[in-house]
C-alpha cells in the first residue's frame, strides 16, 4: 500500500483527488493539510510513502517546502501537482529533487502511474517533459563543449581581436565602420561571454587560446 500525504489548499480539490485515489486498491490518502509549514509537520510524524504536493500553497511556496523536505528526508518521494504549464515549474521541480511534475489537468491513469513509479523510487517524467528536457540537456552540452570564443557572433568576434590588438573603441567603430556605442554594446556581450572582466582580460584570453590576429 502506497500511503499518501495529500496537499492543497482547496479543499475541493483535496477531495476529488481522495476520490480518485479511492478506487485504487495499493494507494491510500493517508494524511491531508492545506499549508506549507503542515506540510513538514506531518511529513515528519505521519507514517507516509509519498507527498502529493501543490505549489502553489498558502504561508509557505511549494517550491521551498520540496527543497526543505529534501533536505530532511531526502528519500521520501515528492510528487509536484499544479496548474501551472510544466514548462513554467517542471524543470526547477526536478532539480529541486522532485520525483514528478503533473498538472492538475492530467488524467487519472496518469496521476496513478506517477504516484506509483514516484513510490517505488523512480523519476515520472510526462512525454511532453521528456521532449523538453531532452532539448535543454542537449542544448546545455553543446554550449558547454564549445570554446567560449566560439560563441562568438561574427561580428563580436571581430571586435574581440581589435580589443585584443589594442584598439580603442574608437578606433574599432572607424574600421568597422560601426557607432562607438555600437562597438561598446558588442564589448559588454564579449566581456560576458568569455569571463574576462576588462580589455586586459580580452586579451589574456586571445593570447591564451592563440587567437591575437597576425
């Protein structure tokens, strides 16, 4: 049996979901609250599988009471539910150490196969997430696996090995036929990219990765 701290602030909700659950013969509601600060009084005394969790819930966001039940008990499993797009929550749940995002529209085989798979010690992760979070993973890598020079526009790398030769800003905007102001925008988007903190830094970083034009 799977036994369920259930929280929402709407009691209505709290009640549909009970009856819900109600039909499933291994999942049981076994405790219910309406707040944040409830929520981890009686996670912490309740004899308890799984909390079902709203975020957005009174005195206390949802958000920082998954980060602190985490913290106190890392292996209880939260499952996230809210009306928000998963795109909004979902991926600062999982990070977070959720076992699941579900959005209070979802049906109710797949509420009962998140609890489940949740309770026995694995991640839910709805197909529309899964596509998204695959995206982002890879998204992640490739910027990471790149050179932050890389990154660079054309143009932004252009400015960079005039910085880094020692030109002025003015200088740069007469060469590249550009406003200073302009010259100054793509410094300050150079500056961010590669880490450097002044002109000085530009230039170490060329030097470093051989990059100062011939």
């Amino acid at each position: 049996m799977i036994r369920i701290l259930l929280c929402d602030d709407h009691r209505i909700v709290r009640e549909g979901l009970k009856q819900i659950l109600a039909d499933t013969p291994d999942i049981e509601v076994a405790a219910e609250c309406a707040d944040g600060p409830e929520v981890l009084r009686k996670a912490r005394v309740e004899a308890i599988d799984l909390v079902l969790l709203d975020i957005a819930i009174p005195h206390q966001d949802g958000l920082d009471v998954l980060r602190q039940l985490k913290q106190e008990m890392p292996r209880l499993p939260v499952l996230m539910l809210s009306t928000y797009p998963e795109k909004q929550y979902a991926a600062r749940c999982y990070r977070l150490g959720a076992a699941g995002y579900l959005n209070k529209s979802a049906d109710t085989e797949q509420l009962v196969a998140a609890i489940r798979k949740a309770a026995d010690g694995g991640v839910y992760v709805s197909p529309h997430m899964a596509e998204t979070l695959a995206a982002e993973l890879n998204a992640h890598a490739a910027s990471t696996q790149r050179a932050a020079h890389e990154t660079l526009s054309h143009r932004e790398y252009q400015v960079f090995q005039l910085i880094a030769a020692g030109r002025s800003v003015k200088e740069i905007a007469d060469q590249l036929t550009l406003s200073p102001n302009t010259v100054s925008t793509y410094r300050s988007r150079i500056l961010e990219k590669t880490g450097a903190s002044n002109d000085v830094g530009i230039a170490m970083y060329a030097v470093r990765h051989q990059l100062l034009p011939a």
